[in-house]
C-alpha cells in the first residue's frame, strides 16, 4: 500500500464519541506528504481519570477549541478517495463512526486497514502494541499517545507491513 492515511484519535471518556485530538498522516507514492493534527472539543466534554493519564490531555486543554465537525471540514478533502489505517482499527473506526452519528453527519464508509493485525501477522515480537510494533519497523516514538505522533508510527508500520 503506497497511498492510504493513518489516523489516530484519542477520546476523553469512555464514549466512543468524545474524540478530544485528531492525527493524521497522508502517504502518497509511498512517501509522506501531509500531516495534521488538532485539538477538538469532545461530544461529551468530561474527563475521565484514565484517559487522561494515558494521554495527558484535560478540559482545559480542549475548551474552547473547535467541533469535531469544524475540525473534519478541514481534514474531509485532504483524505478524499484515500484508504485509512489505524493501529486497532476497530476502535478508531468506531471513534470517527460514533462521532459522525453523534453530529448528525452522514458517514462516507471509508475504508479501514489495521496496522494491528499486520504486525500479529507479520512480526515476531511480545507484544503488539503501537510503540513496539513501529520500533520493530525501524520507528521511535517519541511522544506516544499524542494522536500525531500515534498516526505517523502507524504510517511507518504501514509502509512496512501493507
């Protein structure tokens, strides 16, 4: 897979709907050639210990900041006719799903690959989780958990293993 995005959302809550940070990385021709990443106000906006210790970010962080749908108007034509990837797809599939339903908006069916299931196919290694399945692919996170750095180490498993 050449051409695709990898994408990654973190969540305020337990709610599926609650993206609070969006990143994406755009490959074409198997090189990157966009990134992008913004704050957004999550749906519903409440904090909950754990997601907040995992990746750091509270209220006071994301009040005030855009929608999700002002932040998707800016991000829609940019991934138009683009395959996604995410690292466990099924959870950020059912993000941008949820959040789209919770805005009322009409979900365009994109389509979805798992850098998560390439790298349990594909490598030999403990454990799969993102940080070292893209070290095991010659990628150092630097800032895990932050949804940009998140994307690019899915990129970097993507142009890898898919």
């Amino acid at each position: 897979m050449q051409d695709f995005v990898a994408i990654d959302f973190e969540t305020a809550n337990g709610q599926r709907s609650s993206v609070c940070s969006v990143g994406i990385v755009i490959v074409r021709g198997g090189k990157i050639v966009d990134k992008f990443y913004s704050l957004i106000q999550p749906e519903p906006n409440y904090y909950t210990y754990w997601t907040t210790k995992i990746h750091g970010l509270t209220r006071c962080d994301t009040d005030g900041q855009p929608t999700f749908p002002e932040v998707w108007s800016q991000i829609a034509n940019r991934i138009a006719g683009l395959p996604l990837v995410a690292h466990n797809r099924p959870f950020d599939e059912s993000c941008l799903k949820a959040v789209f339903a919770k805005y009322n908006m009409t979900y365009p069916e994109y389509e979805f690959h798992c850098t998560l299931a390439a790298s349990r196919r594909c490598l030999d290694i403990p454990s799969h989780q993102l940080h070292l399945s893209a070290a095991a692919c010659g990628y150092s996170m630097e800032n895990h958990h932050n949804a940009l750095c998140d994307a690019e180490a899915c990129a970097a498993i993507a142009l890898k293993l898919l």
